[in-house]
C-alpha cells in the first residue's frame, strides 16, 4: 500500500493533479523494477508539501532518494536545473524519468536540515550556496524566465481580495511586474533555497535540494531565506542589508523584492504587515 501524506495530497487537488495522484502506485512499480530499487517508507518530516519522497536502495546496495513531484508550474524544469549543476552545490541527479516526474538523487547523509543551526549562521550557509548556484545557462536552454513566474503570481492574487492592506498589494504587484523587467544581471536561479531545502551531506558539509529553477535576477534569489527568518519580523532592514552583502547584492533590490512578496502574496498574514511597512519605498 502507498502511503501518501495529506499535504501532498492537499497540493494534488490545489494544482488539479489527481490524476497524478491515481497513477503514483502504478509509476513507483514501474521505477522500481526498471531502476531496481528497494524503497523505504516516504519521508513525513514536514517538508515535502508538493512531492512523494522516499529513501531507496540501489542494486549495489548503495543509498539514493526517490522523488515524484507532483506536476505544477513553478517546478517544471527541476531535472533541467540538477542537471546543469550536476551536483555542484546540490544533491547530484542519478537518474530521471522525465514523464513520470520522477528522479533518483543523491543521498544527503545524515540529512540534518540547514534549520539546525542558528539564523546567523543559516545566513552563511545559503549565501555560499547561492552564490554557486547562480550563473549564466547556456543559449540553448529551457528556462523560462522570472517574469513568466511573477506574472502567474500576479493573476493568481491579483483577484483574491484578501489583502489586510489593498494600497501595500498594489505596489508589491507593481514590483513583481517592474523588477524582472530591469533587472541589470540575469543568471539561473534556485527560486525556493531556504533553510528547510538544505541539507547536511557526506560529499560536502551542506547541498540544496527542491530547486524550481528560473532565469532573473539575482536579488530575487535572497528572499526565499529572508521569509523563513524569525529576525526579519524584529529587525527587517538590518537582516535585508546583512544577506544582501554576503551575497554581493545591491541592498534597495533585495529590499524591494522582499517587500513585494510580503505585500502582495496574502497568505504571509497581517502579523507581516508592519513588516511589509518598514522594507517599502
């Protein structure tokens, strides 16, 4: 029997991926017998919202990760990405199956989330891996651009009615449609690297997993940390400012795509909104 979480199932019906979901069993048999694995139970740590996960054992009795990603915009090009960085900075792919969504990564061993650690050093950690992972793909490749994901973001809010402050969400709008557009560098970005997508590792201290690559701005890139930090409700500009320079990023653009996604993206919650007031223009 398949056991899967009520998150990812929750996620299944948000995207309409149900038929994703009714066919899982039957592509675990097939990756299974094809890649020869033996698969353990799927990992139920909290993480996993979008994906079914789980440890495997390969043929040569060596460990790997099996993922089937449940279909949906933001990560459709995830296999492209760890292909191109083949494991520098991230869990290396082993194998792929394109059609199923389906990969078989590298084992983060022990696998001790990046949110261990303490914030300020949590700051170091993504920097560095950051910094690796931003760089100029190559003429041909299937990269849509940052903007093609702002503007989803824009049309699946821009109707939601939900904004505790209208006038902050029109401007953060405005922002997700202005900053792509005159960005002055554009590299490929991991979009989703947080604390909770980084992992302890044996080939190197610590890897990103769950990339949902795009190709923009890099000041883009900070925000994802900068929202899963406790500091950024008790001392917003000063941690906005000190993630920026590890990054060798110019302040008012990390600034301000912070901003944007506290105002515009509803589901942050009121509580955020004095947040939003001190990082605006």
């Amino acid at each position: 029997m398949i056991v899967v979480s009520e998150r990812v199932k929750r996620a299944c019906r948000e995207v309409g991926a149900l038929a994703w979901l009714d066919g899982l069993p039957a592509a675990l048999a097939e990756l299974e017998e094809r890649w020869s694995l033996v698969l353990g139970a799927p990992f139920d740590d909290g993480e996993a919202t979008a994906s079914w996960v789980a440890p495997a054992t390969r043929a040569d009795g060596t460990g790997a990760v099996l993922k089937l990603g449940v279909p949906h915009m933001e990560a459709e090009h995830e296999l492209d990405g760890l292909r191109l960085w083949d494991g520098d900075g991230t869990a290396l792919l082993l194998d792929a199956d394109r059609t199923l969504n389906a990969l078989l990564l590298e084992r983060c061993t022990p696998g001790t989330p990046l949110r261990a650690l303490p914030e300020p050093e949590q700051d170091l950690v993504v920097a560095g891996l950051l910094r690796r992972l931003w760089r100029v793909p190559p003429e041909a490749h299937p990269f849509r651009p940052l903007a093609e994901m702002t503007a989803y973001w824009t049309c699946s809010l821009a109707g939601s009615g939900q904004w505790a402050d209208p006038g902050l969400a029109r401007e953060g709008l405005r922002l997700f449609e202005e900053l792509p557009r005159n960005a002055a560098e554009r590299v490929l970005l991991a979009t989703d690297l947080h604390a909770g997508n980084v992992l302890r590792a044996e080939r190197e201290p610590w890897l990103a997993i769950d990339p949902k690559p795009f190709v923009g701005d890099p000041a883009y890139d900070a925000t994802q940390h900068l929202l899963n930090c406790e500091r950024l409700r008790e001392t917003p500009v000063p941690l906005v400012e000190r993630v920026a320079d590890l990054l060798g990023l110019d302040r008012e653009r990390v600034r301000l795509w912070t901003f944007a996604r506290l105002a515009a993206e509803s589901w942050f919650g009121d509580d955020m909104l004095p947040v939003a007031r001190a990082l605006a223009p």
